[in-house]
C-alpha cells in the first residue's frame, strides 16, 4: 500500500512552477507503477499524465483531475517536509490534491470496477491557466468519450472534511492583460516634440475603474484589479515615450468576459489612435468560469450524505480562477472544495499546508462517485 501522506510530503518538500514539473510528473509514474496501473500516458501535453483504468465491461467514461504545479512563493513553514525549493512552494494544495489522486487510483487497483472506465488527470500548469488549454487543444482526450469530469479544491475557513458545491457557476470566469504603449522620446523641457503616454495611461484607468462592480450577489459582479504601471524610465531630462499597464478582470460568464474585452480593445485603439502611440495588447492566464451540471452537482449532494460527510451548499460562487473551468465548458461534470478546517491559513500565503486528513476524504468522494455513476 502506498504511504500517501508520505508521498505528499515528498511532494511538498520538491515543488515545481507551472510547466517545469519534471520531478514530480516522475515521481507521479513511478507511483502509479508501484500500484500496478498498465496503461499511462505522457507527453501529450507538458508534463501532464494520464493513468487509464477499465473496468471489466464497457461503460462509461468518468475523468478526475489535480493539479500538480507550485506558485513562485517564499515558504515560512519549519515543519521537516518544508520546501527544499529557494522561492517556491506548494502553496495552493496541488500536493494534495496529487496525494489524493494517487489514494484514489490505489482504491481503483484494489477494488476493480465491474464497468466503465476512469481517467486520472494529474495536469500540469493549473496556476498559469496553460495546463487545461494544453491539455484539451493537444486532442488527446478525443480518443474518449467522456460522460463527466471531476476535480475538487481544498478550501480554507470552511468546516475541516466539509464539502461545499453549487449547481452553476463555482468559479468566475478571470483573464489578465497587458497594454504596452509606445510614443516618442524628446528633451523635457519641450514635451510638445515627443508623444508622451501619460494622459493615456490616466484615461485608461480611469476607464477600467467604472467598470469594476464587486458585489458577488449582482449580476454585474464584474473585478477590476490593477496589477502594474510602468512608466518612462529615471532619466530626468527626457519626456516619456514608452509605458505598459497590466490588469486582471473577472466576471462571472466567459461571454460576458469575452464583451468586456472587446470593449477595452476598442478603447486602446480608438485612444492610441488619437494620441498617436502605437500598441499593443497581450492576453494571458486565462481561467473559463466553473459551470457544474446539475446531474453531476446532484450526485456529488449524494455521495457526501451516503458517505455521511456534511455537505454546504454554497449560494455565491467563489472569486477565484480555476483552470477546470476549461474541462467543464466542454464535458458535463463539476467542481467541488473540501474544506481545510476554519483556522487553514488561506490558499497562496507563506504559511498554508494543505491538511492530511482531506486526502483520504477526497479519495472517497472520488471512489464513491465512481459508484454512483459506471
């Protein structure tokens, strides 16, 4: 039997940044060798795996994922299964979510499905917004047919070992963007000579501050967050010619999501043409929104009451981008949290470690979803 606590401390202790999870997708296969999995996939998709399990009949097709990636994060924890990593650390949960993929795909060894057929998705690059994309656009998983897709979140301040979910959206729909603005240098002391983008730049954000709208409860729920502002450089003598300004925004609905960006790409343009700067606009780190199905919400409602774990029916989605997001907008299926007990420091700060105990409470959600569903 596999030590997975063990495993996820090992994990823990050797993180690695979205897409440069070499180590761990190794360690991931060795693991599923031990159990005895036969059929696992690689290199479809960064260091992404799949481990494929049948049951004895035809059936269908469920798909789980976690995550297996780090955050570019200082660790302050002392604990001996700290990171070993200058800079960065797992602190999101992708550890254990990992460990509880690999507790899951030991209870599928040991208990062969009679029907059907499980995917185990450990993906890579969750936290960049890359690793779904990569994965669905590298036209792996078309060889399947997918009835439902999984995946769940550990979740601070909620009840250790709850479950929480909604029919709906779960989680927002959340893009970045940085617009690089470029004029023309001159001497300072005549600004009329260059094209400075500083009134641009003040425009801009003023702009994107109407639109921000943070009550989760309106339909207009709409995040405008500022990221960075660059601007010329410290050479006093010179007007400035050059400047960037980053944002990340989130609503609910993609499309929605997808008007607001085409109402900002008019306005860059409309502005940097009366103004005479040259542009240009990138787009990154995009998260489409969590829309759990209503069979596939049901059926979690009812694994937690058969498996006698309280269960919280949340009535806001979360604020929060989720790459599963992707794999929802194409298969039916959900995402759920977990909670990590009310004092978890929160997810992305110095001090989070993902709780042990949730590994073998997601494993058997997981097992019991199987069940429910081939």
């Amino acid at each position: 039997m596999l030590n997975t606590i063990q495993l996820r401390h090992q994990i823990h202790a050797h993180p690695e940044l979205s897409g440069q999870e070499s180590w761990t997708s190794a360690f991931i296969v060795e693991q599923l060798k031990k159990l005895g999995v036969t059929k696992i996939h690689t290199g479809f998709s960064q260091y992404s795996i799949v481990a494929e399990i049948d049951g004895q009949k035809a059936g269908k097709t469920l798909l789980f994922r976690c995550e297996i990636d780090a955050l570019p994060i200082q660790e302050t924890n002392t604990f001996a299964h700290r990171s070993t990593i200058t800079g960065i650390s797992h602190k999101c949960g992708h550890d254990g979510h990992t460990a509880t993929m690999l507790a899951f795909a030991e209870k599928l060894i040991q208990y062969p499905l009679s029907n059907g057929k499980v995917l185990l998705l450990f993906q890579s690059a969750e936290e960049t917004g890359a690793g779904a994309k990569a994965a669905i656009e590298s036209g792996f998983f078309k060889q399947f047919s997918i009835d439902y897709a999984f995946a769940y979140h550990n979740l601070p301040s909620f009840p250790l070992g709850s479950v929480l979910c909604k029919e709906g959206i779960f989680t927002p729909s959340v893009e970045s963007f940085c617009v690089e603005l470029l004029g023309k240098p001159c001497h300072a002391s005549q600004p009329a000579n260059g094209i400075n983008p500083a009134d641009t730049v003040a425009q801009f954000i003023q702009f994107m501050a109407q639109f921000h709208q943070p009550d989760k409860a309106k339909a207009d729920y709409f995040v405008v967050t500022l990221i960075h502002v660059h601007m010329g450089e410290k050479a006093y003598g010179t007007s400035a010619s050059h400047a960037e300004i980053g944002y990340t925004i989130r609503t609910w609905e993609s499309s929605i999501l997808e008007h607001y960006k085409e109402k900002i790409t008019a306005f860059i343009e409309e502005i940097c043409q009366k103004e005479r700067l040259e542009h240009h606009i990138s787009w990154f780190e995009s998260f489409k929104s969590n829309n759990n199905h209503p069979n596939a919400f049901a059926n979690i409602k009812a694994v937690s009451a058969k498996k006698d774990i309280a269960f919280i029916e949340i009535e806001q989605p979360f604020d929060f981008g989720e790459d599963f997001g992707l794999f929802t907008d194409t298969y039916k299926g959900a995402m759920f949290g977990i909670g990590s007990g009310e004092d978890c420091p929160a997810l992305h700060t110095i001090d989070y470690d993902f709780p042990d105990e949730l590994i073998e409470i997601g494993s058997d959600v997981f097992m019991e979803l199987v069940h429910e569903l081939v």
